[in-house]
C-alpha cells in the first residue's frame, strides 16, 4: 500500500504510518510490480515454511507416540545421538 496509490498507509486502527517504500509510478520498474514480485515470492517462501514446519510437527508427534503408547522403540533407533 506505501508504493501504490494516494491513500493512507492503515495497520488495524492506526492511520497515517509513513511509507515504507516510496511512491512511484505503475511504470517504473523498481515500482508497483517490483514490490508485487516480492511480496509474491515471500508468500511463496512462507507457505513452503508452513508446510515443513507442519510435517516436522507431525513426525515428532509420531514419534513420541511409538516411544511411549507403543513403546516400540522407534524413537530410539531415529535418533542419531543413541548407541542403537
């Protein structure tokens, strides 16, 4: 919102932030699709975040539960720092 248009920068219910990009115009090359490009691919890193992050949780989750509702050991053997 800072590098595009006339209207005032908004967060929630504070109005009038200073921009954090200048304003330029639609045809610059460092304007509104530069700054679009980024935001797109930071959305792109973010959901790659997430989505390793949620597999990450859920093969911990596994895993304690193979140590302690099956106790089978599982754990044990994965885990790099134990004798096996």
């Amino acid at each position: 919102m800072s590098a595009f248009g006339e209207a005032p920068t908004y967060f929630f219910w504070i109005e009038g932030l200073p921009n954090l990009v200048p304003k330029v115009p639609l045809n610059d090359p460092m304007g509104f699709s530069f700054y679009s490009r980024i935001h797109h691919i930071c959305i792109d890193v973010g959901m790659y975040l997430l989505g390793l992050h949620i597999i990450a949780a859920l093969w911990i989750i596994a895993a304690l539960w193979h140590e302690f509702v099956k106790k089978d050991s599982v754990l044990r053997r994965m885990w790099p720092l134990t004798g096996r």
